[in-house]
C-alpha cells in the first residue's frame, strides 16, 4: 500500500498521550453505516438509544479495519526487504498471532501461524513474514485457504528450496454458535519443494513445537 493510500485510510486521535491510528476508507463510511443501522432495527433495537446512536459509524470503521488486508500487496511487502544472502538453511518465524474473520459466519477466529522457508539465494526481512500472514488474515477467510495464500506468495515471490506453513486456530463460529464446543483446535497445513521429505518437515515441525527459551 502507498504512504498516500495509508494516509486516506488513517484516522488519527490523540489521547491522553499516545497516539491512536485507525485505518479505514472513509468515503465508505457513511455507507456502511447505513446499513448496519438497518441491521440494528431488523434484530429489534433502536439505534437512535444513546447506547447506540454511534454504533452504526464504529461498526462501519471497525469491519473496515478488520478486512484491510484487502488493501495490503503481499508480493510487495516481501520484495520491499528482498535481499541476496547465500543462506541455505531453515528460517521460521514461529507464534504469528493470527485474528481473522470466517465468510461463512463473519465471525473471527483466531490462533498463530508458523511459517518457515528455505533460502535459494534470496531472503526476506523477518517481520514481512508476519505482515504477509497479516495481509491473508485481514480478509474475510477460510483457514485452509488462508495457509496456501501464505506459502504460495513466499513460494512465489522468493522462489526458495522450499515453504512451510501451519496454523493452529480456534473458530468462534464452533465456540459460540452452532455446535459450541470450546476446546477444539484446528490445524493446517502446507508444504512445498524441500518441506515435501519427510525428515525436513519432521525437524520443522519438531522446531515449531520446542520452547527454545
């Protein structure tokens, strides 16, 4: 995204001291708003109560906010911190806090991604690995999907030995609707080119499992 664009969607408080950046389009503000207040009156609330007079216009930033990654370029944010390094090794970045919305519900579901590649001539800055899963998560998803996305872009975009990806998460969707069970975790997973044998994705996920401090 360009500095341009991100400041169109920032919105700005200062607050006792700190600074408070909101992203969002604003000119699809007021339209969603509209509509959120419709949804109000048809669930049978009033959203002209002082509890609610402004609910229409928080949702309205907030699911915008929730879903930028639509606005965020994965391929870019690798290629911005692409660099050559003759390093042939596993690289993981492990416990990537993941918060994401199910399309089937719009419910969220949240858990962590670990993703690990094998350089072949180029690598990457670390925290982009954490912004591309950032990029996929902010949209509205579905796990499996939202784990190729993420190889498939490093896989793409860097052309390693190989990419590997597993996320661990808990669905609201199963947890407060439907068949409300609170404890089941769902993972996933995907791999490509070196992570395919066997004892290179046995020590990947032997890594992700061990506390290393």
């Amino acid at each position: 995204m360009t500095d341009d664009r991100l400041k169109e969607m920032a919105e700005i408080n200062q607050l006792d001291g700190y600074e408070k950046v909101d992203l969002y389009n604003y000119k699809n503000v007021d339209k969603l708003a509209g509509h959120y207040k419709n949804i109000l009156k048809l669930i049978g609330e009033d959203p002209e109560r002082e509890g609610l007079k402004k609910t229409p216009e928080r949702v309205a930033k907030s699911i915008q906010f929730l879903t930028h990654g639509y606005m965020l370029d994965p391929v870019a944010i690798l290629n911005s911190a692409k660099f050559k390094e003759d390093y042939r090794e596993m690289v993981i970045v492990k416990d990537i806090e993941i918060y994401s919305m199910c399309e089937h519900h719009m419910i969220p579901f949240i858990g962590k991604a670990h993703v690990g590649y094998i350089p072949n001539g180029y690598i990457t800055g670390l925290s982009k690995i954490a912004r591309v899963v950032e990029a996929f998560a902010r949209r509205l998803q579905v796990q499996e999907r939202l784990t190729t996305q993420i190889k498939e872009c490093i896989q793409d975009t860097l052309n390693p030995l190989g990419v590997a990806v597993v996320i661990e998460a808990q669905h609201l969707c199963m947890m407060m609707r439907g068949v409300q069970k609170q404890n089941s975790v769902t993972t996933t997973s995907d791999f490509t080119g070196a992570f395919k044998r066997k004892e290179t994705r046995e020590e990947f996920i032997h890594l992700i499992g061990t506390k290393l401090h």
